[in-house]
C-alpha cells in the first residue's frame, strides 16, 4: 500500500525529532507487575534435557510442553471472568 504524501511528510517530521535518552533505571518493570503470581498467563519453563538427549527428543519434549501449556491458557481464559 502507498503512504500519501502527507503521511511521508508527518514520518519525516517525527524521523527528525531529538531523541529522548531515559535512564536505564525508568525503563525497567518489576516482573510481578507483568505476570501476577496467580494468572493462568505466565512465560512457559522449558521442560528438564540432558546432553544425552537427541536433538529430535528434546525437541518433541518442548513441543509436548508447549501443547499442554497452551491448552491449560486455553482452559484458564475461556473459563475466566475479567
């Protein structure tokens, strides 16, 4: 899709604005405050390897993981009331 010119020209005013620097210290978040102790949503844990496994075994590991993890958001959001 083609930008009109009055997009290109509001994208090139914002392109030549001075950045803003923030201190490293604004920027970061607490984790708790991202995903709560109790909410179904929480960053899937790779499941337990060891060097002995094959690259094609812990691969099928982490997608059996990852299945489960998604059914369990599956369950916990359509079940949960906002």
């Amino acid at each position: 899709m083609k930008e009109t010119l009055e997009d290109l020209k509001r994208h090139k005013k914002n392109a030549s604005k001075e950045l803003v620097c923030r201190n490293e210290s604004e920027l970061e978040i607490e984790i708790e405050n991202v995903y709560k102790p109790t909410s179904p949503l929480d960053m899937p844990i790779r499941p337990k390897w060891s060097y002995e496994m094959t690259k094609e075994q812990l691969e099928q590991q982490e997608k059996n993981y990852y299945q489960v993890w998604i059914e369990y958001l599956s369950l916990n959001f359509t079940t949960a009331k906002f």
